[in-house]
C-alpha cells in the first residue's frame, strides 16, 4: 500500500488509476516563474479524454498548469489545480 500517495488504496496502478475521470474543459496556462501570473495559453482547453496539444513558437523552457474556471466548478466540488510542470521545447530538426 502507498498510504503517502494513494491513501488506503492497493499499489495496482491500474486500480489506482480508475478513481479519477478525466477532466473536460481545464484551461492550459503557463506560468511566469518569477511573478507567479498565469497566462491562458488560446485554444488549450482539455478535450472529453482529458488531453491536449500544445505547440509553442520558441524553444525554451515553461511552466504550465492547469485550472477549471469558477464557472466549471458545480457545488460542493473541488476545482481541478494542476501542480506546476516544467516544458522543455526544443527546435524541430529539419527534414
């Protein structure tokens, strides 16, 4: 049992994984490390499977998160708050 991650749950990953639905309509952001601001990234909304695509301009390395607006969130439910993950882009090699 990981109690520290999963709670009570066995360590099945499988098992672990089928608690949670996927999440339609969380708006992608990416995150100034310095400030914190978060800046919705156009046209990255979670599909009904809960993924997206991102395409960025430059390469580089970003922060991103992920919310639910006020709007999305029905009562007594918590807001989906993704944790920071960090990007890397690297330039496309020709072809």
């Amino acid at each position: 049992y990981w109690i520290g991650w999963y709670g009570t749950m066995s360590a099945d990953l499988e098992e672990a994984l089928n608690w949670c639905d996927a999440i339609e309509g969380a708006q992608i952001a990416l995150v100034d490390a310095q400030s914190g601001e978060i800046t919705d990234i156009a046209d990255a909304i979670t599909d009904e499977d809960g993924a997206v695509t991102l395409s960025f301009d430059e390469p580089g390395e970003y922060l991103i998160t992920a919310y639910v607006t006020a709007e999305q969130i029905a009562d007594y439910e918590n807001p989906l708050i993704m944790t920071l993950a960090e990007i890397t882009v690297t330039a496309a090699a020709n072809s």
